[in-house]
C-alpha cells in the first residue's frame, strides 16, 4: 500500500508519542525500584509490551481533535493521549487473556512472557497462573496510570468523556463475549452495534471528543464528530475482521486463524451461517474448536474466500466509507485541510492490510 498523507502524518506522530510514551516509563521504572526488584522487572515488562508497536491511532486521533477546533500544542493534549494509549494496552492485554491468545504484535501476549518469566526464574508454582494474573495485574496497573493522567487534568468535560468510553467498550467486550458463546445466530444489528461500541466510538468518536474538551470546544464539534466517528469506526472494525482470516500474519500481527477457533461472531462468519457457505461438517469441526486442525482452518476460509459474505461485509465497508466520506465533504466545522486528512484517512481504512 502506497503511503498517503494520513500515513505520513501518524508515522511522524508516533515517533513523538513515543518518545513521550518512553520517559513516562522511565519514570514508573525509577519509582519501581523502589518497590523490589521483581516489580520493577514487571514494569519493564508493561513498557516492552506498550511500545513494542501499534498504531497510535486514538492519540493521534485525539491531537487532531485539539488540532480541529483550533487550538495550538497542548501538553494536556499530550497527557490525555497518553492516558489513552495506556488504557488500550490494558485493553489488549485482558483481551489476549481472554482469548487465550498466544500472540500480539508479532511477540508473545504478556500473559505468555510473564509464564516464560516464572518458568526461567523455576519460583515456585503453576507457571501459567502465574502469567495469566500477573497479566491481568499489569493491564490493571496501566487502566490505573490512565486513570491518574486523566484525573490530573482536572477536566469535568474530560473526565466525562473518558469514563463514558470506558463503560462503552466493556460493554462492546461483555456483547462480544455473548455473541461469541451463545446457541444462536445473533442479528446483524446486535453485531454492528457491539462494533459500535468496541471500535466506533472507543476508536473514533472518544478520541476526537477527548482532544476537543481538553480545550473546552466539545459541545460545537460533538454532533460533526459523532456523525462522522459511526462509519469511520465501522469501517475500521470490519476491515479488521476481514484482516482476522484472510490478513498476513507477519504483517497484522497476531494469528489469522483464532477467529475461526474461537468461534467469533463477526459481521463474516454472520453472513456465511446465514447463507450456508460453510459445509455443515466443516463447521462443527473448526468454528469455535481450538483444537481444529490446519487444514481444516485452510479449508474452512477456501470456502469463505469467494463466498458472498466477504462480498457483502466488502459492500458494508464500500458504504460505511462513503457515508464517512459525504459528512466530511459537507460540512463547514473544519478547514479543507483537514477534510483531506480525514479523506486519506479514509483511503488508509479502505487499503489497509495491517
């Protein structure tokens, strides 16, 4: 994929927010040593994870909010995008726990390299319990940093925002959870709105929203952005279901088959229960069996590939973008300029295979 002008821009970005991202780490280290040796080991572990990659897209979001309704550089800007950065990588990491997933952005979960760690170390008991709650603990310890990074701006409209976009993506998670165990097939409209919750406005909506209370101009830009954060979120969540089982491994990485053992219920594998695109023998053997075989998996997404689901959810995507593409062009609220970054951010949503 050719590099557009939102690609360019967030490349820059995350080199900066890292940086930042870096020294606030060195800090929770220094304060760790003080604590005991194996606890600062952990916070190394958190910071290893946190900046082993990802996209930053939620504080670049958020930056672009500030940006939009005319505000300079903001150091509360900045600690508000930390905040965020840190609450998604607690996310992710109770999400892997819950998943039971091996891997996270081309390394192993943190729940893996914490078990690695007890098991090097030979401490005494289970290794894997050991992994398993130490992980949980350090997304707790990263959910309780966001939390003093948002309090310290003493923002009510901040804080308002933030704890709404907590309660709306543990919502999407718990929904996504049931849609995944229970003996039904769910409506596609329980299934667009968990999407809603988990990615539109976790990853659109709340970012910019966030970036415009920071400076008190929320209440102007609220209608633009929740308008606009419905099809772009959209868009971005049914992509990366797409990318889940048919993506490169190497290049989105994390594994391309655990949706399908897993059992998730995504808009795709909506579509081909619906349409009967998986033979019925097929299906018992490899949809939410973790212990299916390779081959089955390779088999069950020959008969997904050129099915008329990935037409449909490819069509569903087409039209999300263009919705997303129509508010931007039509509105007054922000300057041509950044009508072109959103423009390429939606050409960046439409190509992206990572």
């Amino acid at each position: 994929m050719s590099e557009n002008s939102f690609t360019k821009d967030i490349t820059a970005f995350k080199k900066l927010f890292d940086q930042r991202l870096q020294r606030f780490f060195v800090q929770k280290q220094a304060e760790a040593q003080k604590v005991s040796g194996e606890y600062a080991v952990l916070v190394r572990y958190l910071a290893k994870y946190t900046l082993a990659g990802g996209k930053r897209l939620r504080p670049f979001l958020l930056c672009r909010g500030r940006r939009i309704v005319g505000a300079k550089s903001s150091v509360k800007a900045n600690q508000a995008g930390l905040a965020l950065e840190l609450f998604h990588n607690f996310a992710l990491i109770h999400d892997d726990i819950m998943d039971g997933a091996d891997s996270r952005r081309g390394q192993p979960t943190l729940h893996q390299q914490l078990t690695q760690w007890h098991q090097q170390k030979k401490w005494r008991g289970d290794s894997q319990e050991f992994g398993v709650g130490m992980a949980i603990l350090g997304g707790d310890m990263l959910f309780t940093w966001a939390d003093e990074l948002i309090n310290g701006l003493d923002n009510k409209a901040v804080s308002r925002l933030y704890h709404e976009m907590k309660s709306e993506l543990m919502i999407g998670q718990a929904e996504d959870m049931f849609l995944s165990k229970i003996n039904k097939t769910p409506s596609r409209s329980r299934i667009i709105n968990t999407a809603i919750l988990k990615s539109a406005r976790y990853s659109v909506e709340k970012p910019l929203l966030l970036g415009a209370a920071v400076v008190g101009q929320e209440k102007k830009f609220h209608s633009f952005f929740q308008t606009l954060a419905e099809p772009l979120g959209l868009a971005f969540q049914l992509r990366d279901d797409v990318l889940g089982v048919f993506g490169q491994q190497s290049k989105i990485g994390k594994s391309v088959s655990s949706d399908i053992t897993e059992g998730k219920m995504t808009l795709l594998i909506h579509y081909a229960l619906k349409y009967g695109i998986i033979p019925k023998k097929l299906l018992r053997k490899t949809w939410g069996n973790e212990k299916a075989t390779s081959r089955d998996v390779a088999e069950f997404k020959k008969h997904l590939k050129q099915s008329r689901a990935v037409t449909e959810v490819e069509k569903e995507i087409a039209g999300q973008l263009d919705r997303a593409a129509k508010v931007i062009k039509n509105t007054k609220l922000i300057k041509e300029a950044e009508k072109d970054m959103f423009l390429s951010l939606l050409e960046f949503f439409a190509q992206r295979n990572f």
